[in-house]
C-alpha cells in the first residue's frame, strides 16, 4: 500500500496537536476557580462581631484602591441581633459551620450582601442610593406565609389586610410611640427570594442605645448612618459584609474581602 505524503503525515501531526492543545485548553477552564465574591464592587461596608453570640460590632468603610482595598476613616461601633450572628441568605454560597438565620431568632445575617435602597422619615436625606420617604402605610412584611414576606409595601397598593400580623412598620415613630430608629437607614439585601422562615426586614439603621441590641438589623448612632449614606455610591456596586472576626480571617482571601485589620 502507497504511503501517506509528508504533507499528509505532517498535517496529521499538526491536526493531533491542535487536538490536544484544545483538550488541554478546555480542562484548564474547567479548573479556573471564579472569580471572589467581591470582585465587582469598589465600596464595601464591613460588620465584624467577636464570635457568633455577640451583639456589639464594629463598622468599617473600604474603598478599592489600585486593585487594593483601602479602609476609609474610622472604625465606628454598632450593635447587631441581640443573639449575636448567623450565615444568612446573600451573595456567598452556602458555608459549613455556625448557626443558620431564620425568622425570629434575634440573629443578624452574617455573609455578603447588596446594599438596597435607602428610606427614613424625611422627605429627601444625603445619600446616592436611591431613597423611599416611608409614611404612616409603608410596612415590611415579616409574616412567613404572606406572598409579600420580605417586601416593604404601602397599604395604599396592597391593602389593609395584606399587613395583618407583620411587626413592623416604617415609621416607627407613629406606630411605635415614637421610637426613632428607622429615621435613616437602608436595606440589607437579605433573602431575596423570600424564601419562608428564612428572614425578612433586614436593615441598616439608627440604634435605640448602644446598649440595645436589635432583632437582626445593623444598628448605629445617628451621625455614623448619615456619614454611611453620604458616602455610599451606587455606582461602585457597594457590598455590606457581616461576619464574626475569626469567619472574616477564613473566608476574606477567598472571598476578595479586605484583610483582617492589623493584617
């Protein structure tokens, strides 16, 4: 039998390499890790408590510098659930270890989160974030069995009945004799999905005392929540990260999270 050509074996040879240079290719994608939790964003707001049980927290700004996440300013203190923390539902996947959030335990969601919009009592406040002006029908709903669990909604849209069992009102100040704390603040994009019993109405606001804790919320001083919505910038797709310190010391370089403070 006639023997191939060198065009032909040379050409053959060619056609296998191609083949195995694509084959190598295409398992070198299947093991190229995605990229970390943070990667997207160039502000970000971290929460960081000394273990799972613990109320008292500490605020810190970054903003990303070069590539490099930089803290802006001072720390600051909040308080957080009065049962300290749990991996709640968010940007992160699921984490093995610790307690998981659920409707009415008093936790905090620990994790990565978007920031959502902005509200307060006030008809306009200082901040980019796009801002509701709540009134005396606005309520977020924390009734797990509601179709509307997880949503803030007005009475005027959804009707009266639609806000039968849920606890919390907007305007605290006129439903719970003039409790002042939901006077500034902004949504923690926490459960979206509204999945039953897994959490509802998380937020960032002012704080009773920094001695009260809340029922799961991140809560401040005043000047502190203004100062935070003042420099939050939408178009820096800011991230709010809560996380017990030695969670944050695991998980912050797979995550791309700034390091420890000291580190």
């Amino acid at each position: 039998m006639q023997q191939p050509t060198l065009p032909f074996r040379s050409a053959t040879r060619w056609l296998l390499a191609a083949l195995v240079v694509l084959a190598s290719a295409g398992c070198a994608s299947r093991v190229v890790p995605p990229a970390p939790l943070a990667a997207g964003s160039d502000q970000l707001v971290l929460v960081t408590t000394a273990g799972w049980d613990n109320s008292d927290a500490t605020v810190r700004r970054y903003r990303r510098e070069g590539g490099t996440w930089r803290q802006v300013g001072e720390p600051w203190p909040a308080i957080i659930g009065r049962t300290g923390a749990a991996w709640g539902t968010g940007l992160h996947p699921a984490v093995a270890g610790g307690p998981v959030k659920r409707e009415g335990d008093g936790r905090a969601p620990a994790g990565v989160f978007a920031i959502g919009d902005a509200f307060g009592y006030a008809a306009t406040a200082d901040t980019a974030l796009p801002y509701r002006a709540m009134t005396a029908g606005d309520w977020c709903i924390d009734v797990p069995g509601s179709p509307l669990y997880n949503r803030i909604v007005s009475v005027q849209d959804v009707g009266a009945d639609a806000i039968v069992g849920s606890t919390e009102p907007m305007r605290r100040d006129l439903h719970k004799q003039g409790d002042a704390r939901y006077v500034l603040g902004f949504v923690i994009e926490h459960n979206t999905a509204a999945v039953p019993r897994a959490g509802s109405c998380i937020f960032a606001h002012v704080w009773k005392s920094p001695q009260t804790p809340t029922a799961g919320c991140t809560a401040m001083d005043a000047g502190h929540m203004q100062a935070l919505l003042a420099w939050l910038d939408p178009a820096a797709r800011p991230l709010f990260v809560l996380l017990p310190t030695p969670e944050h010391a695991r998980l912050h370089a797979a995550w791309g999270l700034p390091a420890p403070a000291g580190d």
